[in-house]
C-alpha cells in the first residue's frame, strides 16, 4: 500500500512596512501678493536661464527706483543637473548678500519647443528655491506687461527696453541683455506696486466718503 503525503500550506510573511514621518515646515514663505505692501522694498528682478540667468536688485521708496547691482550668473554648459545647481547656489548667495524683500521673475509661458520649456521651467524652479533662503515674496509677470511697463508698448524690441532701463535708472556703460531683462522685471514690479497702491488709496477715500 502506497503512502500519501500530504502537502503543507506555506504562509507567506510579508516585511513589517516602513514607518513614515511628517515633516512640517516651521514658517511658510509669505507670498499673499493681494495683502498690502509696505511703501518701500529692495527688488530682486530674475531673468531665469539654463545657460545664463539675469538678475538686478533695486531699492523702491515708493516713488522712485533705485539702481543697487545687476548682473549674469552663466553656468559654462556641463551637466544639466549641475547647472541647476549653480543657479540655485548663485541665486542663494544673492538673495543673502543683498536681502530682497519681494522677487519679480517672468510667468512661465507655452514654448514651441517642449524640450526648452522643460529645461527653461527647471531653471526657474532652481532660481526661486535660491531665493527662497531670506522669505521674499514672489511676483509674476508675463513678457508683454513687463515691456508695457517700460517701454509703453508690449511689442518692444529687446534694444528698446534696454535703453529705456538705461534712461529710468540713468545708467552709463555697457549693459548685458540678461541683466537688462532682469531689471526690466524690478522696474515692472516697482511700477505695479505704485499703481496698486494709488488704487489702494483711491478706495479707501472712497470708502471714507460713503
């Protein structure tokens, strides 16, 4: 007589699952651009790029800008991730040397070619984490309300902006086309914040009035 084995139910054990933590950020960047601004500020204007990003920094009293420094960060072309590193280093020691309260930068926009944007798009994440180190607030500005605001015309040549830049902030010698569309930014916001604030006023007189 032939004996039967009987086969065994295997359990099968699965690893204990890892725990997770929540990290919670101490102090959240304050960027409420409707929350009313104080009447002076030191702008930060970013002109991001994956090979070269413009940066300007003016001080704004509430009526007038001031010129404090402008420049290029160029990045030589290696590695694309170690060129993010770059901005993001050079960006970082920026904003800790000359303190930005408020940060105008370009509003994304569609590029034709997608590769570009993508690359265009990092540059400027790597840019604004940069920044991010002293808590300014962000400001958006498309290209067209950028050149309106300097040049009266949102169809203007980069030449044009570059020699009213040079006029409103009566500058003399060279000035780089990256650095110039980063100041171009700062006198863009530095314009808005005077407009947002004439129509703050304006309505708070009319509010009194009623």
């Amino acid at each position: 007589m032939r004996s039967r084995s009987r086969g065994r139910s295997r359990r099968l054990s699965w690893p204990a699952a890892a725990s997770t933590s929540t990290i919670e950020v101490a102090r959240p960047i304050p960027n409420p651009p409707s929350d009313p601004l104080p009447a002076s500020a030191r702008i930060l204007g970013l002109d991001p790029g994956s090979l070269v990003t413009g940066y300007a920094v003016v001080d704004f009293d509430g009526s007038k800008c001031t010129y404090v420094t402008s420049g290029s960060l160029r990045t030589s072309g290696g590695e694309f991730a170690a060129r993010l590193e770059i901005i993001f280093a050079g960006i970082s020691a920026l904003a800790q040397r000359w303190h930005p309260t408020e940060v105008a930068i370009e509003r994304v926009f569609m590029h034709r070619n997608a590769d570009s944007a993508l690359k265009l798009g990092q540059a400027r994440g790597a840019a604004l984490c940069g920044a991010f180190i002293v808590a300014p607030k962000i400001f958006e500005y498309a290209t067209r309300e950028v050149k309106q605001a300097v040049v009266g015309t949102g169809a203007a040549q980069k030449d044009q902006v570059q020699l009213m830049v040079k006029h409103l902030l009566k500058l003399t010698g060279k000035l780089g086309p990256d650095a110039s569309d980063a100041l171009a930014l700062a006198l863009c916001h530095a314009h808005s914040r005077a407009l947002r604030a004439l129509l703050r006023s304006q309505s708070d007189i009319r509010g009194i009035a009623k």
